[in-house]
C-alpha cells in the first residue's frame, strides 16, 4: 500500500492519502495518546515528539504538528512509518461500539452572488431560527460565529436552517481560506460544538413584526408583503445565502422598507433585485404600480 502526502490550507496539517477508505462514515480525532487507546495507529504517531494531533477519516490520516519541526524535515519518514504499519498487518482503528466516533458532518461551499460572502452548507439542520451577527460581541448566542470571528478576514456571519453564510473582508482571496473555514466548520460540528442558543436571540423589532401575534396587528397591506415576501421571495433569496425581513409600509408614500441579511447585504446585484425583481413582483401581486422598495441598509 502506497500514502500519499498531500499538504492542506493548514501548514501545520498534513495529510497521508490512502488508495482505499480506511474509515466507514466515521471521523476520529486524536489529541494526546490516552485518547487514542481506540487507534493503534494514531498510538505508534504519537510517540514521535512532533505530533500534536491525529484526525483519521475516509481515507486519510492528518497529523498536526509542533513548531519544533517543519514537515519538510519529516513528512517522508512518517509516510514510510505509516505505510510499513499498515502493510506489517497492523490495525488503524479498533472495531468497538464504544469508540469516541464523531457523526459524519458534510460541509462544502456555495458562491453567491455577493463576492464577498460564501454559502457554507451543511448535511443537517443548525437552527430554527435565522441569525446574522455583525461583529465577535453580537455573536454570544452562537458559540460558532464567535470562533470564526477570530479569524482575522471574517467581517460577518449569518447563520440559517442549515447553513452558514461568511462574509470575508476584500485583503483576502476565496481561494485562500475556502478550505480552512469549511474544515473548521466541520470539525465544530463533530465535535459537538453548538452552533446557536436559539434562547439567546434577541429579536429586533423588524423581526418581531414576522412573528404571528404581531403580524394580526400590522395593516392588511403589510401583510399581504410578509405573506408574498415569505412565499415568494425568501426561497430565493436563502439559496444565495442571505435573508430577507419587511420592516415597514408607508401607505402615503407606498414605499416598502426590507432588512437584507447574509450575503445580500451588501451584494452589488441587491438594487437590481430590489427593483426588478422584488418591487416588480409587489407592484402586480398588489395591483399597484406606485409601490416602491427599498433596503433600509442595503
């Protein structure tokens, strides 16, 4: 059996490819040699000084390093160890139904046409309830949003149903940091970490109007728009990573106030959606050509 040493977004993480699956839907994840009774493998790698972490998953093994080497220095002899292990008939991992085994997450990546912001979609659902956090101090009902707001080119996130929407700042590329969010996420999830307090939301008074008890008391008008906004309009507008909220109605001036969240807040495209498609879809769905839209922070 032959590895294969394929370098990651991480340079800290390596990973030694296997030409067959050595795990079947499970994940594992190795921080010292107690946890990794389960791993003869992981056990063997963990008494080379320089392993700081193990991960084993589909047909791969991932070692982190310490900083006391660089891979370059030793990457071929842990290739050769590994290989040697596997074709001496020794065991990766244990069968046992008790194995500390995470629950498989699938996560992968979505453009949107916002440039800026990146859909990260996940094979199960996160939250009932919609959420978009400006800044680290916004984000204490979502332990994951506060991890990810410490990497340096994170500017904003909203998290959905089972998605979560990155806004990066412009000094970074996609191309840079797509896979390091994505195998955060990830692991996050494995590891149980939890994505939202849905107790810990606030909702704004924008959002509040949404809710049933208060939407009885708007005027018939501005329900007809939550109705045709909801049905309507937030499909499309979730499958590019953001959201849309109604705000207000002014029957004087039949101008209607929306909050963009996610990837349409600040998406170049959003005043031609807002115009051509949105206000279009009121004008004849109300039967009035004089309605106007328009994003209160769009």
């Amino acid at each position: 059996m032959k590895i294969s040493i394929k370098e990651t977004q991480n340079s800290a993480i390596l990973k030694f490819e296997f030409p067959e699956f050595i795990t079947q839907n499970e994940s594992f994840e190795f921080k010292n040699i107690d946890e990794a009774k389960n791993s003869p493998l992981a056990q063997q790698l963990f008494y080379l000084p320089f392993v700081k972490t193990v991960y084993i998953s589909g047909n791969f093994v991932a070692i982190e390093r310490f900083s006391i080497v660089e891979w370059s220095e030793v990457q071929e002899d842990v290739a050769e160890q590994i290989e040697n292990f596997v074709n001496n008939g020794g065991v990766i991992v244990l069968p046992n139904e008790n194995l500390n085994k995470k629950q498989p997450i699938t996560v992968y990546g979505e453009t949107t046409p916002n440039p800026a912001s990146l859909k990260f979609v996940v094979n199960k659902a996160l939250t009932k309830i919609a959420a978009e956090f400006k800044n680290i101090d916004q984000a204490k009902p979502s332990p994951l949003a506060q991890e990810l707001f410490k990497f340096h080119y994170v500017k904003e996130i909203f998290i959905a149903e089972n998605y979560v929407s990155v806004t990066k700042y412009d000094s970074i590329s996609w191309e840079e940091i797509t896979l390091e969010i994505r195998t955060f996420i990830k692991q996050f999830i494995e590891n149980g970490g939890t994505v939202i307090d849905e107790s810990q939301i606030v909702n704004t008074e924008t959002q509040e109007k949404q809710i049933n008890k208060n939407f009885e008391n708007l005027d018939t008008t501005s329900q007809q728009i939550i109705n045709i906004l909801e049905e309507y309009v937030k499909p499309a507008v979730a499958a590019d990573g953001g959201n849309i909220l109604f705000d207000s109605y002014d029957e004087t001036e039949k101008r209607v106030k929306v909050v963009l969240q996610g990837a349409c807040n600040g998406c170049p495209s959003s005043t031609f959606t807002l115009k051509s498609g949105i206000e279009n879809m009121l004008k004849d769905m109300l039967n009035d050509k004089d309605i106007v839209v328009e994003a209160i922070n769009g």
